[in-house]
C-alpha cells in the first residue's frame, strides 16, 4: 500500500485489511498559489510575453513542492512557447477540487489533429 498517511494506527490498519507492505510517500499540504507564481516569476524572467496572474488565488494542496513546481514549469514553458502575446494562470477551488489552468492566446490545435 502506498498513502501519505504515516501513523502508526494507519500501518496497522493497512496490514491488518491485507496489504503485503505499507510505504507512506512524503506528502504534505503546500499552498499551490506560491509554487505557481514563484514559477510565475521566473518564467518572466526569461519570457517574451505577458503573464496574467489575476486569477490566481489561494489554494492548498497536498503534494511535493518541488514537483508541482516542475509541472508548473512545464505548463508556462508550453504555454509561452505558443503564445502569440499572452499567457494566463488561474488558480481557484470549488468545494474540494482546486483547479489550475494555464492557457495562451496562440494558434491552438487543429481540428484535424
């Protein structure tokens, strides 16, 4: 089994419903806001269009901070490199879903494709 969870209860549990093995992965709850507008700024550090960030608001999540700044890294170099102008992040929460949307203004996929 593999879970975040690390308590000794929850390794009990886990073998006692039948699992062979129990790893907990090094989770813990981060606010997504500041991994996306640190990778923000550095991409406008090397960028050549606007990044909009208006609707980025505060979101915590669990996960490795680190990862989700690669993902996040990934999103913006993506985006800016097929951007006619501009690139924009939000970032918000409905209920317990936080969704993360980086879109830009270029050509887009062809329906062909």
């Amino acid at each position: 089994m593999l879970t975040a969870k690390d308590g000794e209860f929850d390794h009990a549990e886990a073998l006692d419903s039948g699992a062979d093995d129990f790893l907990a992965k090094p989770f813990s709850y981060l606010d997504l806001d500041d991994v996306v507008l640190a990778e923000v700024e550095r991409a406008r550090s090397h960028g050549r269009v606007a990044i909009d960030v208006s609707r980025v608001s505060g979101a915590e999540v669990s996960g490795r901070a680190d990862d989700l700044g690669r993902v996040m890294r990934n999103l913006l170099d993506n985006a800016m490199r097929h951007a006619r102008t501009k690139v924009s992040v939000s970032v918000s929460t409905v209920g317990s879903v936080v969704e993360l949307v980086v879109a830009d203004d270029g050509p887009g996929i062809p329906d062909r494709d």
